[in-house]
C-alpha cells in the first residue's frame, strides 16, 4: 500500500527562532547541517514541511503519529534529502522524499511505501 503526503510552509516561520524550539523538532544532525547553511531558514523550513508530510503519510495508513523527534531528515552522500526514521515501529515503509523551497515557501512531498 502507498500513501502520500505534502507540506508548504513560509520560511519566515523559522526565522529567529529559540534553541530550545527548534530542539523540540529537529535532531542534532538536522541542526548541525541546517544551522551550517547561509540560508538556514529555508534548510530548516523544508525539514520541518518534510516531518509533516510524513506524519500526513503515515495518519493515511492508519498509523499513529510519529513525534517530530521520530523522523530525520537527512542528506545521502549524493545530496539527496531522505528520510531516517528514528523510531523502530515506523521502519517498516519505504520512503521516497523531494524538497524545493523558492523565494519564501518551502514544500516537501512524501511517499510511503
């Protein structure tokens, strides 16, 4: 069975953001990379666009919600965003991850499998 799911978010939303708020959705390795990019917001935004269309996903297949914290989304060494679920239960699907993000939107659409 597949399911998908689709997120858009204005970048704004992760401007000047607390430390603390940003360690409530997104993992060390998120940080690290997100935070060490020029444009960090727009890394940062469509990470966040991407743990929503997962959780809009998964709620599809009738599966319970996954925390943020639950679901990484991280690069391939070819550059590729994917996405490294954290939680054992969540690991039985495939997923299959696009980012884009364009002046002040972001946008990530997931498939499950």
């Amino acid at each position: 069975m597949k399911s998908v799911g689709v997120d858009i978010e204005d970048i704004s939303r992760f401007e000047n953001k607390s430390n603390a708020f940003l360690e409530k959705i997104f993992t060390k390795n998120e940080l690290e990379y997100c935070l060490s990019q020029k444009k960090y917001q727009e890394n940062l935004c469509a990470r966040f666009c991407a743990k929503e269309a997962v959780i809009k996903a998964l709620s599809t297949l009738n599966e319970k919600k996954p925390a943020f914290l639950d679901i990484e989304i991280i690069k391939k060494t070819n550059g590729a965003p994917y996405v490294n679920m954290l939680a054992s239960e969540f690991k039985k699907y495939n997923y299959y991850l696009s980012l884009s993000h364009e002046k002040d939107k972001a946008i990530a659409f997931v498939v499950v499998e």
